[in-house]
C-alpha cells in the first residue's frame, strides 16, 4: 500500500492570506472552471481524494459582528456536496470527500445525501463527520451550543444512525425483474428504527445500499475525546499537525494503539495529517516566498477565525498588548492552553501571537526534493499514513505539487502511478463493511 495524499479544495489557497499572493487566483470560492481545474489535475496526480472543509455560518463572535471576518479573509462556503457532484461528473476515479456536522444535522438528510453520491460516483464518496463549535452554527439552525461533551455524544449516535440507514437495504434487495414486475424484495428491506438521547428516524432509507456499503468516515481534531471517537468509528482522521518527526510518530502509534483495543487492525484507521507545501526551486526562493505570505498576513484574519473557534471575543484586547491570561474561561482548555501557555512563555503581544498562529500549522518551504525527501520519511518511518495537501494559495502552490513532488514521491516508490481500485476504499485499503 503506497502513501496516500488528499487535496484540500480551496480555491483561494488555505492560507489566510494565500489569496493576496502575486498570481494568486482571483477570489470566489465557487469560480467552477478553477475547482474543474484542480480536481483534474488532482486526478491526473492520482490523489486519492479531494476533500472540501464547511462551515454553516459566517465568523461573527470578534466585536460581535461579521465585519472584520469578511474584510480580512474570504468566508464564502459553498455547499460541499453540490460542488462534489458536479466534480464527479468530470473524473474518473479520485475520491470526493466533504465536511457534515452531526450537531446540526439529521442523519436521514446526511445518509440519503452521502449515499446519492457514493452512487452517482461509483463508489467515491466520503464524509468528514465534524462538531459544531459556534453559538452562530447553532443559531442558524433553530439550536443552542451543545457541550463540549455532549456533541461528541451526539456525533458518535449519529454516526451509527447514518450507518443504519444505510445498512436498512441489504445489498442484494433490488431484483430488477422487469419480466415479472418485481423490482425489489421487501424481505431485504427493514426499519432502522433509530430512537435514541439525540436522533428518532424510522427509515428505512429511500436510496438502496451505496457501492461502497458505507461511504468512507473521516473525523479531524487532535482532543482526548476526539482520539477515541475516531479509534471506534472513524475509517481515516485529518489529524491535528505535529511539530516533528518523533512527536507526530508517538501520536501515530497512540491513535493505532487505541484502534487495535477497540478490536480494529491498525491498518483500518489511517492517519493524515495537513501540510501546506510553499516550494521554490531553491531553499532561499522558498523561505522568499514563506515571507512574503506571512507579511500579506493580516493579524485580525487570525483573531476573528480564533475568536470564533475559541468562543471569546479577541477585540477586547490591543493588538500591541500582551497575550492575556484566558485558559480559564475558554470551554475547549484541552486544544488552546498551549498554544497560549507557549504564547505568554516567549511574551507576545496579540499581533506576534496571530503571526504565529497563522505559520504554526505544518507549512513546509523548500524545494521539490526536500520537501519528497521528507514527505517519504515520515511515511516510511510511521508517523503518518499520508497527508492532506493544502497549498496556501492557488494555483501555484497546487501546480507545484502536482508537478514537481508527486513525480518525485513516485521515483521514491511511496506513491502510486496509477489507480489500482475504482473506489475510495478501494484507493485507501479499507475493507468494504458487510450489510
């Protein structure tokens, strides 16, 4: 099995200010001739997957307004699925992923939705199962936040709902007997009969088994409950970055540690970690162009995305003031104490801070063959069974990639040349569940 690799659809690059770079793309998220354009060449690169990130509201909790979310980075977010049907209309063979949250949504209109794909496709479909973690989310859709606790709660039933509904045909129920009139057995049709603390659907689902008998789970974070929830039900995690090798190869065997306990091969769970290439055809070119995205960089494209994420509202604080001492009124203190704890050890101010936050995810500048060298290394050395490509802007960075790494990954002999399956279980080595 070779390394695998996903590409982060992002039409305005996945850095915050990827879309202000010189030969950037001219912004809009839904420009289809761009999206064509890089689920193509993603293919041609035999990608195993695309994957499209959602979010179901626009950032509005810094100053208690959408102004400066949308001044300072786009926020647009196309629906995902109706993007992904259209891109399976023009490939073949790559996987096409995209973000569902169990906190707002019902698993009848998930499952129906994800299996409607996965057929259209042939088997290509795939869902990031994520929390909703704004008041905003919940707000658009007639709720109130759920705990930290109790959405993971909610996210595992509603994995095993959305997966019922699926397995309510068995696969063998549609007959298709046109000389008798018998299109399908009823016999192999049952009620879901779902009726639990968080969902009521009776099914059975009005779309038969998909191809893939369930479209591929994925879930991203990097949280204690996060690492189980993913151990038990998770077919693949965009898991949070690690700083280096050793430390991204003790969570890698942690995570399959925990699989294999949950009665799982270690091989059932693979683990992708993001990482956003800036590549040049020297290292000085690379470290030229890492610079100049980070001084395009504008602080409160940081601090709206992180007060929202974080549920305070950073415009309280000077942006030339010292990072303050907030651990403690934060709900999610697991996933933000050290990033401030760091932040308050080296005495930034807020705007060193979003600096800092903004390069802190794994962006790797160098040249084609450093960052293949290192890419194989990982792999080869189990600390990631692949990566989600995120270039930090478009279409350069993706170009980059596609056209100087991948070859060089496949003279390596960690990546493929060619497909050697039609789905995306198929291209990830993952077993096809049973009905």
């Amino acid at each position: 099995m070779s390394l695998h690799l996903a590409l982060f659809l992002e039409t305005t690059g996945c850095h915050y200010a990827g879309w202000r770079m010189p030969g950037a793309a001219k912004p809009n998220p839904t420009d289809w001739p761009l999206i064509k354009s890089l689920a193509q060449k993603a293919e041609a690169a035999k990608f195993d997957l695309i994957f499209m990130a959602d979010k179901l509201s626009i950032d509005d909790v810094y100053g208690d307004s959408v102004t400066e979310a949308v001044r300072h980075r786009v926020t647009e977010r196309p629906e995902p699925f109706t993007v992904l049907s259209a891109l399976g209309a023009v490939t073949d063979k790559i996987g096409l992923a995209g973000t569902i949250s169990s906190s707002v949504i019902q698993p009848f209109a998930a499952a129906r939705t994800l299996a409607t794909l996965d057929h259209l496709t042939g088997g290509r479909a795939g869902w990031n199962v994520v929390t909703s973690t704004s008041d905003a989310e919940a707000a658009n859709f007639g709720q109130t936040l759920l705990s930290h606790e109790q959405r993971y709660e909610k996210a595992e039933a509603f994995i095993e709902a959305v997966r019922t509904l699926w397995d309510s045909w068995a696969d063998d129920a549609i007959i298709g007997d046109r000389e008798n009139g018998i299109y399908a057995d009823g016999s192999r049709i049952r009620y879901a009969g779902i009726d639990n603390d968080w969902f009521s659907s009776r099914g059975p689902l009005n779309i038969s088994r998909p191809p893939q008998g369930h479209p591929v789970t994925f879930q991203a974070g990097g949280s204690g409950p996060f690492m189980e929830l993913a151990a038990r039900t998770a077919d693949a995690v965009f898991a949070a970055e690690k700083p280096d090798l050793a430390s991204a190869q003790a969570w890698y065997a942690a995570v399959k540690a925990r699989v294999v306990a949950h009665g799982r091969t270690p091989d059932s769970l693979k683990i992708l970690p993001g990482l956003q290439p800036v590549i040049g055809r020297t290292q000085k070119e690379a470290d030229d162009l890492l610079a100049e995205l980070k001084q395009l960089h504008h602080p409160l494209a940081t601090l709206t995305h992180l007060s929202n994420t974080m549920n305070y509202d950073w415009a309280q604080h000077d942006l030339d003031g010292p990072v303050p001492d907030i651990v403690g009124q934060l709900a999610r203190k697991e996933r933000f104490a050290p990033m401030l704890s760091h932040a308050r050890e080296q005495g930034m101010t807020v705007r060193q801070f979003t600096k800092w936050v903004a390069g802190s995810g794994f962006i790797v500048a160098g040249t084609a063959q450093s960052l293949a060298a290192r890419i194989a290394e990982w792999y080869q050395q189990r600390a990631v069974d692949g990566f989600v490509v995120m270039p930090p802007w478009i279409p350069e960075a993706s170009d980059a990639f596609f056209n100087e790494v991948v070859p060089l990954l496949q003279e390596r002999g960690v990546f493929r040349t060619a497909y050697q399956a039609d789905t995306l279980r198929g291209h990830l080595g993952l077993e096809r569940p049973a009905g």
